[in-house]
C-alpha cells in the first residue's frame, strides 16, 4: 500500500508511547510508586521515563516533594492532551486487532429511532452469516455524510433525493395516533374540544397534530398542547408511561400494538410526505459490503409483515 507522504509531519522528536504512559499513570497516582506497581516495572524506571520527557519537552511536568508528586500547570495541560492521545491509540489498536485481514469494516448511519426500531432488528443474524463484515452502527440526527467522516451506509427519511447518493426505498411512513390502554379508557372520544388532552408533539413536526385532523375534515376547538420530544423514540415512551397520545410511525411500535401496550385512538391512518430510505455513496455501489447489506435488506423488508390496523 502506497503511503501519501505529502503532507508529512515536520516535528520528527516525538516522546515515546511508555514515556508517556509512565507520565499518565503517574499523574493519575500522584506517585512514581504506585504508576510503577501498575505498570509493572521498578519506581526508579517510571521516574527516569519521566525525568527524560521532562528534558525533551524542556519543561517540568511535575513538583516533586519527598512524600508526594503533583502536576504544574504545564503538566496539567500536557496530562489533557495525553489522555486523549493514548485513548486514540487504544482505539485504534483493539479496532485493527479485532478484525482479520480480509474483513471490512461496515460503517452505518441512522435517524436514532429508526436505528433501535427498526434497523438493528433488521440486521440481526447479518454478522453470523457473513462474519467478514463487521457493523458500526452510529445513531444520529445529522449530517450523515461528511468530510470528516467515513461513512458507507445511511438510514435517512426524506424524498430521496440526495446529491451524489444512491437511493433505495425501504418503506412509506403511516402515522398513527396510539396511547396506552389505560390512558385510552380516560378519553372522551368526541374530541370536539381537545384542551383536556395530552398530545405528545414531535418537534421536527410541530404541526403534525394539525394536519392529522385537517386530512380527516375535524374541526378542532381548542390547542394542541402537550410534552414535545427530540424523537420519536422518546414519543413512544411517553405514551407508553401515559403521557398523552402519540402520533407516531407504525413500522415503529408493531411489538407495542401486538402486545396492546398501546392501542389506536382512531382508525385513521396518515401517510407521511417522505419515506425512509437507505442511501449510500455512488462510488460503493459495487462495495462487496453494501450490496450484502442491500441484499440482506431486501430479504427483511421482503418478510416483514405490517402491523394490522385492526
């Protein structure tokens, strides 16, 4: 593999990892006896580790007394940085060590609701029957694609549309209004004046509510009011602790309304104006893993059976 040296480092007298590691332990300990214990190698080792640091950087990292060792302000700082980088290779390491030669790393994407609901039961069993493909699932709102970051799959909601992206439809969005069942006995179902109910409000979609009663020519006395929520994981739980009533995805609670945890406060159904969809760069679009992925997808989506609306 050919190394790209163009924008090589300048600062050639880097410390060593177990200079640095002496360092670190010891400034946690604030003692070279007891970093030492922990590292495995004698007290005089640690301190002269950290003695040569000190005389690289030209800076004392530590006031020393007879009893005890304790960072300066340099050494504190210097302490931040450190931690971080040490995590940074402990990453890095277990990452490369835990993954063979001829695997791939499958890195992923998805709304948080979406990703809890629906995908990670999606691809239960993927890892097993194709062991060479190794899932990092990173939950997000957005944005899923970006310079600094790697990504090869997303899981989106929206048209479809999206510059430089291959697109495949999963499912529509049918929102339905749910509550629990306890809640649901408390409703007085006229719903001519709604001030004396809770609707639980998703705050991407603030007029949500308004156009679930509007598509069904309800004339609505009164104000949505109700919790407002960043997801609709977060709804979901709120009406299952009987906050108020949701209006939230099907595809998102089909467990919920077979076990009757929840149950639908009317039969009407609305459609949503996007649909979710799983996206990908187009330079994947002959990616070993994104087309297993794809495949495995379509094979779900293919025995997947939607919730009754009964």
């Amino acid at each position: 593999m050919k190394t790209d040296t163009s924008s090589s480092l300048g600062f050639r007298a880097y410390p060593s990892t177990k200079a640095l590691q002496c360092f670190e332990t010891a400034a946690r300990h604030s003692s070279f006896t007891y970093a030492a214990q922990e590292m495995h190698m004698t007290q005089s080792a640690v301190s002269k580790q950290v003695t040569q640091l000190e005389e690289m950087l030209n800076t004392a990292l530590f006031y020393r007394t007879s009893r005890q060792i304790s960072l300066t302000p340099a050494g504190k700082v210097y302490y931040v940085e450190v931690l971080n980088i040490l995590k940074l290779i402990e990453v890095a390491t277990t990452n490369l060590l835990s993954h063979n030669d001829d695997s791939e790393l499958l890195r992923v994407v998805s709304h948080p609701t979406l990703c809890s609901r629906w995908l990670i039961p999606a691809l239960k069993g993927l890892s097993e029957e194709h062991p060479l493909i190794n899932l990092e699932i990173i939950e997000q709102v957005g944005p899923f694609f970006s310079e600094d970051q790697n990504v090869d799959i997303a899981f989106l909601y929206g048209t479809g549309i999206w510059d430089g992206m291959e697109t495949v439809k999963l499912f529509d969005e049918y929102s339905i209004a749910v509550c629990n069942p306890t809640y649901f006995q408390n409703l007085d179902m006229c719903f001519k004046n709604i001030d004396n109910y809770n609707f639980i409000q998703f705050n991407s979609r603030p007029n949500a509510w308004y156009e679930y009663f509007k598509q069904q020519d309800l004339n609505i006395e009164g104000t949505i009011d109700g919790p407002r929520f960043d997801t609709f994981q977060a709804c979901i739980s709120a009406a299952l602790a009987g906050y108020g009533i949701a209006l939230v995805p099907s595809h998102f609670i089909k467990s919920e309304l077979q076990s009757k945890n929840l149950v639908k406060v009317f039969d009407y159904v609305m459609q949503g104006r996007g649909s979710y969809y799983v996206t990908y760069p187009l330079s994947l679009g002959n990616s070993y893993k994104v087309r297993t992925v794809l495949e495995w997808l379509s094979n779900y989506i293919e025995s997947y059976t939607e919730p009754s609306n009964e």
